[in-house]
C-alpha cells in the first residue's frame, strides 16, 4: 500500500473511527483502525462489535492494499503533526511508514486479515433525514437515558414514528423526554431501541458533517449512510415502555416563566441543594408567587421569587432540580410552561407554545 491524502482530513475521520475502537484485551485487533486504499479512495473503518463506522477520503493512490494500526497511536501521531498539509502513508508487511515534509515515522500493525467485517443494511425501512436535524432529536433526550446496563431497553433512546414525524424518546424511570422531528417520507413500523453508548457514538460522527443521512432500520440493526461515511449500530431486542400511556392529557396547575431565569435560581440552587438535588417549587396564583427554595442542613438554605404567569390551583411540590436544569438545554424557546396535577405526580415542562419536545420529571418523595 502507498497513498498520499491531505493530512487534516485523515487526521479527522482517524480521530472518530479511534473514539470507537474497543479497548479489548481478549481481541486485540479490536483497537485498531484498519487502512484500506483502493480505487482513488482511502476507506477508515473501525469497530467495536456493537458500532462499526467507515469513512471515505479522495487519496492519491500509487499502490493499493491495507493495513490495521493501533487507532489511538495513529489518531495521536496525526495529531502531533498539524504543521503539514499532505501524508504520505505506505505499508508493507504490517510495517506502515508516515512521511511528511519534515517527519518519517514507522509503526508496527496488525494482520488486517484479523478485522472483523462490518455489517451493510441493503434492505430495511428508513428515512432520509439531515444529520443535523437527526442530532438535535438525539441530544434533546440522551441525558434522561439510563446509565446503568441492568435494564437494556432503558439505557438506550427509542427511535420511532407518529404520523410524519420522527421521535426519539430516553428515559431512566425517573424522568422522560421526547423530541419529535417532523420529517416526510419516514417509513418505520416498528420502533428501534438504539443502545445510549452507540448513539452518543453516532452523533459524535454526524455532528462533523452537514450531509442528509440515509437511515435504513432493521429488527438487529440501524445503519447511516451518507456520501462519505456509513455507520452501524446493534439495536436492542426488547420491549420499549409504553411511556405515552404516563404522558399527562391535562394539568391543574401552570407556570410560564423566562428560561433564563429559571437558569440562573436552579444554578443557585444547587450550590445549597442536598445530595439528591431536591428543590420545592410553591406556587400559589391567587397571590401571584411562585418560589423555588433548596435546603442543606450542613450548607444552608434558598429561597428565589421568580416573576412567572400563574394559573390554576395552589401547590407545593419537591423535585431533582438537576434533572430541571438537564432539560432547559433542549428548549429552543424563550419562556417555558410547567405543568403540574398535584405534588404526587409527574411535572411537564416544555418550550412555550412548543409540543415537539415534552419533558417529565417525577416528584421526590424523601
């Protein structure tokens, strides 16, 4: 194998195929970034058995071949070298050699026949969507996925379809958010649970690109296709929550107020919050107050009057003021409504006038 490229764009799509080699110790191959040069075309793949990505960069190719190198020895190595614009890269019995204008570096690589393949989705249901669109429904809901492993369904986001519209959904039981993203054209009849550690994966990837983004689902697997990359991702065999069924049709109580402010008095609040982040929101129309206060017997104490527009009953309700805080970030608007039915139940909170995105947090019970 003998290419030269561009060194930044190599350094680029190394830096995301690293990010998804596997630190394995029973297979080693596994952390390492396979170079395949063919028909004018450098092809970067890398996987880790539940994510595999491949990317595709014009190369001037004198002879074709491949090789498998450690991914974050390459990434590091490309890294360290921004002062020059062209690489040349050749290999010769897993020997690979990197020349620049100033600088010849060997590395010691693996037998690429070793590499796993990854898996191509030629059939499937689907949807063509931007990448940047597909990026803003995941980041709107992947912080109320579940961390732990325990429960695999729920420590992914559920990709599916309402009508014309694509919807992502994450939730740890504690709180849920969902994002809907109007889109034409989408054909999925069964939803997709993607697994939170390979989407984060995927969206790493397609936040680097403004390409529209060919989306085919299958019963084991979601794929993302575009002009010069193509991702894979293991899907979870499971039941997804029916968690519309919890999604409340009406409130008794309603809070509009400037995110902004909201802001600024949960930051404060959790200076003095205690370790399960409770805040108490009181709310009383009739004489226009709406207070959110925090209380740490070893640190202090908050009290914040915020100016809002109040209706319906009175209440008092505890909340994780983190899991408040979290949310904000996914409203587009300028103001925001919570809403609420009692202080035993799920408060809502959305961008005002704004139903494409619903969060809903559980009350604290300590």
């Amino acid at each position: 194998m003998h290419i030269t490229c561009n060194r930044e764009s190599i350094q680029k799509y190394v830096a995301h195929a690293e990010r998804v080699t596997g630190k394995n110790l029973s297979l080693p191959i596994l952390n390492s970034v396979l170079l395949i040069a063919a028909h004018k075309t450098l092809i970067i793949r890398a996987t880790n058995l539940e994510v595999g990505v491949e990317f595709q960069i014009p190369a001037n190719i004198t002879k074709e071949g491949s090789v498998a190198l450690s991914g974050s020895l390459l990434a590091n190595t490309l890294a360290s070298i921004t002062d020059e614009q062209e690489v040349t890269i050749s290999a010769d019995k897993g020997i690979c050699t990197i020349i620049t204008k100033t600088k010849k570096l060997t590395i010691k690589g693996f037998l690429h026949d070793d590499f796993p393949t990854i898996p191509v989705i030629k059939d499937g249901e689907g949807f063509i969507m931007s990448s940047n669109k597909f990026t803003q429904g995941a980041k709107s809901v992947l912080m109320s996925a579940a961390l732990s492993d325990v429960k695999p369904e729920i420590s992914s986001v559920y990709l599916h379809q309402i009508a014309d519209q694509v919807v992502f959904t994450a939730t740890d039981s504690f709180r849920l958010a969902e994002k809907k993203i109007k889109q034409t054209g989408t054909t999925i009849s069964h939803g997709v649970i993607i697994p939170v550690k390979n989407i984060i994966e995927i969206v790493r990837v397609l936040e680097s690109t403004t390409e529209d983004i060919n989306f085919l689902v299958t019963k084991n697997q979601i794929s993302c296709t575009g002009k010069s990359l193509y991702i894979t991702s293991r899907v979870v065999q499971g039941v997804y929550p029916d968690y519309e069924q919890i999604l409340p049709k009406s409130h008794t109580t309603e809070v509009v107020l400037l995110k902004q402010d909201l802001l600024n008095t949960l930051k404060l609040s959790t200076l003095f919050s205690d370790k399960f982040h409770k805040v108490v929101v009181s709310v009383n129309p009739d004489k226009k107050i709406c207070i959110i206060s925090t209380k740490n017997t070893e640190v202090g104490e908050t009290e914040s009057n915020l100016t809002a527009t109040l209706s319906g009953d009175p209440i008092e309700i505890s909340l994780n003021g983190k899991h408040i805080f979290d949310c904000l970030g996914a409203i587009e608007k300028d103001s925001v409504t919570m809403e609420f039915n009692g202080s035993d139940k799920p408060a809502v909170i959305r961008g005002l006038g704004d139903n494409s995105f619903t969060y809903l947090t559980m009350p604290l019970t300590r």
